[in-house]
C-alpha cells in the first residue's frame, strides 16, 4: 500500500504517516498461498483506495465516499468469487450498517455475496457484542440476516471480476 501513487502523494504533500491511508480489507482469487488474483482497499479520511498489489505496476483507484458502496465494492467481488481474507473491525462495522440500512428493502443487489460474508462472520466470531467492544456499533444484529443454505451456495463459485 505504502508503494501506491496515492500513498506516495500524500506524503509528498506532508500528510502523516497515521493519518494516510490504512488497510481496511483485503479480497483474494484462488488459493490463499497462490493467488491469482488480490484486490486490497485502504482508507483515510477523504477517500478510499482500491489497488491491486499483485499487479505490475500497481492498479489503483480512488474512490469518494458516494461512490463506494460494500455491496458491490465487496459483495459483488465474493459473488465473483473472491473470498475476504481480512477485514478491520472498523470496516466490518461499516459493512453491517449498510446492512442494517438496506436488507429489508431490497436495496442489496449482491445478496450471495452478502450472505457468503455473513458466513465469513460466522467462521470467525464476528459479532454485534464484539464490534460494540471494538467499535462502539449500537445497531442491528445483522447475523439475524445470515441463512446458512443461502451462504452455502454461494461458497466455491467461479471467480469473475464484477463490473464496476
């Protein structure tokens, strides 16, 4: 991360270390010891960064807050079949407010990405009481959304890069 164009031009630009861009999540195709394919985002306070640390030179893409939604900017790519590697406890609180904000009006598009990330939760103890600790989040339970059968069909698709 610290190789992007972006990273580099804030520091450039005299903006701190601790406040450049943070790693937030981090997606992957195909095996974890041999990836085909990893796509990575960071965060700072004016943006969010998407770059594709495998890729030379670095593919990298900076997107607003409007226009990054975890629907397609996560859900879409495990739909793919990508599988989420890592995530911070801050982005996992971001992913279950979205949601809390747009399960019930169907307002998420990518529901087996949704459902294959709600099984990542699940396999890894992520909870409404952990995130509370961690993060302070006081809103809905999503794991009440999670259907195991639905995440089971999501798990082992092909993996296609979603379009943007």
């Amino acid at each position: 991360m610290r190789q992007t164009a972006a990273y580099q031009y804030n520091r450039e630009m005299g903006m701190p270390d601790e406040e450049n861009y943070k790693m937030s999540y981090l997606l992957v195709e195909g095996s974890i010891n041999k990836p085909e394919r990893v796509l990575a985002y960071a965060v700072n306070d004016q943006a969010v960064l998407l770059f594709h640390p495998m890729e030379k030179p670095v593919y990298e893409s900076l997107l607003n807050d409007w226009e990054f939604y975890f629907d397609y900017d996560l859900f879409q790519y495990l739909e793919g079949g990508f599988d989420l590697i890592a995530m911070t406890p801050d982005a996992h609180t971001g992913v279950w407010h979205e949601i809390a904000e747009y399960h019930d009006t169907s307002g998420i598009a990518c529901v087996q990405g949704m459902q294959k990330y709600l099984h990542y939760c699940k396999q890894h103890g992520i909870t409404k009481e952990g995130l509370a600790r961690e993060t302070g989040y006081d809103g809905m339970d999503v794991m009440t959304q999670y259907d195991h059968q639905a995440a089971k069909g999501s798990l082992g698709k092909t993996s296609q890069e979603p379009e943007r």
